[in-house]
C-alpha cells in the first residue's frame, strides 16, 4: 500500500475551500456530478456513470474532512494562509500499488478543479459521459 500526498495553495479562505469540499453543491462544482449526502455517506456520481458510496469519518469545519474513498482514506487538511488564502494537503493512505500512478494523476486533475472553481469560479471538466477517463480525457 502506498500513500498520496499532495498540495495545494489557494487565494480562496479556509470556509470557501470547506464548503466545496463537504457539501453537495460544493462537490457537484469541482469533483462528480453530484455529490448527495445522508446519514454521514457521500453518494457520488461521475461523469461515466460510476458510483461510489463515501463515509464520512471526520468533519471539524474549515479544518479537516476525511472520507473513505474508493476503499481508501482521503484526509482533506486545511491551513489559513497569507491574504486570507488556504493552504491545503490532501492525503490519500492505503492505495493499491497497481492503482498508484493512475490515481496519482486522478488528484491532480481533482484538486487544479477545485483551484479552478475556488478561486476563478470556472469549471475545468467537460461534463460528457462519452469523453471520460475511460476515452482518455483529462477533462472529465
């Protein structure tokens, strides 16, 4: 098992960058095309069709957010930073060797997608269930 680790600085505060994070709208704007919540799961969808049922372990707001995502732990941590900003690390624990180098690249695009719709409101993904990952684009 191996573990992701990546950063992100964002111009966009702490409760911003929360609230994309860990509610429905918020994640429908930047991660899946909808994001439902109940009793402490997240319910995604993505642009291929599949689902995915996330638990929710942690959620101390403007702070943390740790889920279980695709049999792995997700830690969103998030630190104020110079002109009102957010510093944030998420780490990804417990991924399958075999699944490293794609799910590496996976969190890139995620998180440019989360800069992208925190701090320009701009939606980076194409939102075309025949021009996923599955096909080869990045902009799924």
């Amino acid at each position: 098992m191996k573990t992701i680790i990546w950063k992100l600085h964002l111009k966009s505060n702490p409760s911003i960058v929360f609230d994309l994070l860990t509610t429905p709208e918020g994640r429908a704007k930047f991660w899946s095309e909808e994001a439902t919540e109940e009793n402490g799961v997240i319910h995604f969808l993505f642009p291929n069709g599949q689902t995915y049922h996330s638990k929710i372990l942690r959620h101390t707001p403007n702070k943390e957010f740790h889920i279980v995502y695709f049999d792995s732990l997700v830690k969103f941590s998030l630190t104020p930073s110079e002109g009102n900003g957010t510093d944030l690390t998420m780490t990804n624990e417990n991924v399958m060797e075999h699944d490293f180098s794609e799910i590496r690249a996976g969190w890139v695009s995620v998180l440019m997608n989360l800069k992208a719709v925190a701090d320009f409101q701009c939606d980076l993904r194409n939102h075309d269930s025949k021009r996923t990952w599955n096909q080869g684009y990045a902009d799924n």
